[in-house]
C-alpha cells in the first residue's frame, strides 16, 4: 500500500536520521587516501622480482635492515610457491628466500615479542599452515622453530586467504575465509593458541557488510590496519560469482560493521581489484600507508594487470574540495560523484524539477539554505532526495513544502540511512 509523507517543513536539520560514529570522518579520508592510485607518491604495477615472478598477493611490512619486506606467491611450473623479498626503494624486490612449496595466498607479522609469524593457504586439503621465526635471520633462512597446519574445521572443501590480526610467538589471531557449503568463500576468524591449539568460528557481520552491496560470489581475502586510533580493514567481494573481472575492494569499518566500496582510480583506468593488504608505515621518517592490490587480468588496463604496490604519504592529504551547488542541476550532478564533499550556496528550488534519488555517501553542508517544493511519487521504497546514505554527513540543511509518496521508507533527506549523520 502506497505511503504519503506530507512534509510542511520550515525548520533546520542540524543533526539528522542517526547519530555519527565518531570513525566517519576518518573513513572519508582513508577512502580519498587508498582510492587514488593516480596520487601515490610510489606506485608500481604488474610488480615483480629479481627472478623475474610475479609477486602476487604480496604483503610488506617493514626490514629492520631498512627498507621492505615482502611476502607473497608465484606459480612455478605450475606449482603455487611463497617468497619472502627485500626492497630498498620500493621499487627493486630481492628475493631472500623459499618459504613453501604448494602454497599460495600469505602473510606477516611482527610477533609481539619478536621474530615473525607467517601464515599462508597450504595444499593439499587446502587449509592454514601458520610458522614463527625467532628472527629475521632465520626468516631469511626458513628456519622455522615452529610450526601448526590449523584443521579444516568450518569447510571440508577449503580454508585459506590467512591475514593476521595480533601475533606473538604464543598466540596468534588469524582472519580467514573458508568455503561455506563448497559453494562460495565466507569470513572466518581463529585463533592459534602455543602453535598446539586451533579455535575458529564464522564471522557472519563481515559477510552481512558485503552482502548488503550485492555481492553474489566469493569474499576472500581481508586486511586490517590502525588509522586515527580507529579500526579499519580491507577486504574483496566478488561480484559475480566465478566473474575475476567483477572483484572489487571494500573497505570496512569495525567500529560500525558497515562497508563501502572504494572507487579505485589507476592510471589508465582499471575496473577489477582483488587482495588487498595495507601496513601503516614510516617511510623517510614521515607516516605512510601501504597497500597492495592484485589486478585480474580481467578487468585490467593494459601495462596494469598483476600486482599493485603504492603508498602515500599521509600528512600530505588534504580534506576534500567542496564543490559549490547553486542551481537544482549543480545538486542533480551530485550523483556523479556520491562520494564529493559539497556545499549550498543558497536555497535550491526543486519546484517542477524530475528528481530520482541515488545513494549517497559524502558530505552535504547546507550552510543553513533549504531544499524547497520538491515533490516525488514514486512507485518504489527508499524515496527521499537521496534514497540510502551510508556513512554520509548532512549537515545544516533545511527543507521546505516537501511532498513524498512511495510504497515503503520515504524521507525528506534520504528513504534510508546507514550509518548516516
């Protein structure tokens, strides 16, 4: 049954629809931060060693000795081996050493109280094989001291795509997808307790952030990092199931369960993004953030498939430009960039206007001016100037002589708001 929403509204909207979590902002920012390969101050595409491999699904962290270190897999001859390579300049990766072979998909840390734990996808029976080293010497060596193949436990078809949430040489807390129902990849989380004990359980919330976007295949591989004293992480949903060209990299908010997907612009244009990692790093003693990519060749602009590796300086990243809206058709071109930072400069009539609502995830100052006489009638749920926010500010807006009327949740500002102020 068709709702009417009669909206005679001359008062201002300073706050609205639900609170702001206090980590919106800086999820704004990481979004400009990571989504712009175009603005990195090194970057690297189609990244490879000094054997001439490709370095996919790398993971690097900081060398003591100065510099990078990089774990990752090639296929050699078929078979899925993992490296582990030293950088000086970003640029030129060494390889140090052959950590596994009939493994693919790894990662590391720095444990707590020294020396290094690795985690990787270990054939067969594909499953999480997780090993600590002392030092880094023996890293460098494959000297391992000791070593756990963590047991299927949640897919008896297959587990992998480890990232590390905290190591010790104790304990490890592990991220990971398993194979729900032998069908498609969902999130897992355990924990490793002396190398002798493994726990693990799914972890329905990350999937739910995915799945809310229309993600029909896998949701792999995951990365988490520390930004403003919040928690964020990375992490890859596939659009279509069995699509490479349709993998495309979220980013995830743990203060609010909620994820959005990053707009990644390359150099020439790329669509498909998979693997993510990031490392927040000191790099030529100003504060950094890393991230990989690995870049299907589906979806992949020429020069550009295979593995991304960028970071960006982070004291150099400037708030978002407000973009000045004037007319109805200034606020209608919003749609074009849902993620813009903008401002009004005066009251928007939308009288006469045809108006169709789209998702919205930025910020609208209305620098206290109204949105006037619009009317919809739409035939449809989430009906309102913007049909969903998620994560979105409004901020000092007003609203006039609005008139809605739609099947189911209807609003003034938005039909629905997710994690919207």
């Amino acid at each position: 049954m068709k709702k009417s929403i009669l909206l005679l509204l001359a008062v201002f909207l300073f706050s609205i629809l639900k609170a702001q979590s206090p980590s919106d902002s800086s999820r704004a920012k990481l979004h400009t931060i990571i989504s712009s390969v175009q603005l990195a101050d090194v970057y690297q595409y189609d990244t490879k060693d000094n054997r001439n491999q490709s370095m996919d699904c790398a993971k690097i962290i900081p060398n003591p000795n100065g510099g990078y270190l990089a774990i990752y897999h090639h296929y050699v001859s078929g078979v899925p081996k993992v490296f582990v390579s030293t950088s000086i300049d970003f640029v030129s990766w060494n390889v140090q050493s052959t950590l596994a072979s009939k493994a693919s998909q790894p990662t590391i840390a720095e444990a707590s109280d020294g020396g290094y734990v690795v985690a990787w996808e270990q054939e067969p029976n594909n499953h999480i094989k997780v090993v600590y080293f002392e030092n880094l010497v023996d890293l460098f060596n494959n000297s391992v001291t000791k070593s756990f193949d963590c047991p299927q436990s949640l897919s008896t078809c297959a587990e992998g795509t480890p990232n590390i949430y905290k190591a010790s040489s104790s304990s490890v807390d592990i991220g990971f997808h398993y194979y729900k129902n032998c069908d498609v990849d969902r999130q897992a989380h355990g924990v490793l307790t002396d190398f002798t004990e493994w726990n693990a359980r799914a972890v329905d919330d990350l999937d739910n952030a995915l799945l809310y976007w229309g993600i029909k295949g896998n949701i792999g591989d995951r990365d988490n990092f520390v930004y403003d004293e919040y928690d964020f992480g990375l992490i890859e949903g596939q659009f279509i199931k069995h699509d490479f060209g349709s993998w495309r990299t979220f980013i995830y908010d743990y203060q609010t369960g909620n994820a959005e997907q990053l707009e990644i612009k390359t150099h020439k244009g790329s669509t498909a993004f998979a693997n993510p990692t990031t490392t927040m790093m000191t790099i030529e003693g100003k504060q950094a953030i890393v991230v990989t990519l690995f870049m299907p060749s589906e979806g992949a602009a020429n020069g550009e498939a295979g593995e991304l590796m960028y970071y960006r300086f982070l004291e150099q990243v400037d708030p978002p430009a407000q973009t000045h809206i004037k007319t109805a058709a200034e606020l209608d071109e919003m749609r074009n960039d849902a993620n813009g930072s903008y401002i009004l400069d005066n009251d928007i009539d939308m009288a006469g206007v045809s108006w169709t609502p789209f998702e919205f995830y930025g910020t609208l100052d209305g620098n206290s001016f109204s949105i006037k006489n619009l009317k919809l009638e739409i035939n449809n749920e989430n009906v309102g100037l913007f049909s969903v926010i998620n994560g979105a500010t409004i901020k000092n807006l007003g609203v006039e002589d609005i008139y809605i009327a739609c099947t189911n949740q209807g609003g003034a500002i938005a039909g629905v708001a997710v994690n919207g102020a």
